[in-house]
C-alpha cells in the first residue's frame, strides 16, 4: 500500500500526519511511541523496538549461564 503525505513544521520541528487505516494496521494511537528505522531502501516505521531482539539475546545467554541460580530465586 502507497499513501502520500506531507511533511509538515511543527514549532522546530517537522512532523508528518498517518492516515487512520495504516495507524489501525499498526495497533497505534495518538501519544503511542514509534521507531523510525534507517534502511538501504528507505524509512522504516514500527511500533516494535528493533533493539528488543538483541535484548532477549542477551537474556537468553545470561538466564542458561545462571539457570541454577534463577531456579532459587524464583522460589
């Protein structure tokens, strides 16, 4: 789906408006946080935290390191 928008000044800044179906697509509303992603072709815009993956990496490696001791605190 193409949808044309303007990018608009909003005090120092620019904003832009999103038509309420995409915003519906997304699960968005109004004071909802997005992410604006840089790729090779473009802007990506996702309510998902592209840094989120990368976080559960990390969690995952560290709960199997001190799964023995996870295990006794969550007595």
């Amino acid at each position: 789906m193409v949808k044309d928008t303007v990018l608009r000044q909003i005090g120092n800044s620019a904003g832009i408006t999103i038509p309420k179906e995409i915003l519906g697509r997304l699960h968005v509303q109004n004071g909802d946080k997005i992410h604006l992603v840089e790729t090779e072709t473009g802007v990506l815009m996702t309510p998902y935290d592209p840094d989120f993956e990368a976080t559960m990496v990390a969690y995952a490696e560290g709960a199997a390191m001190y799964r023995n001791a996870l295990r006794e605190l969550a007595k």
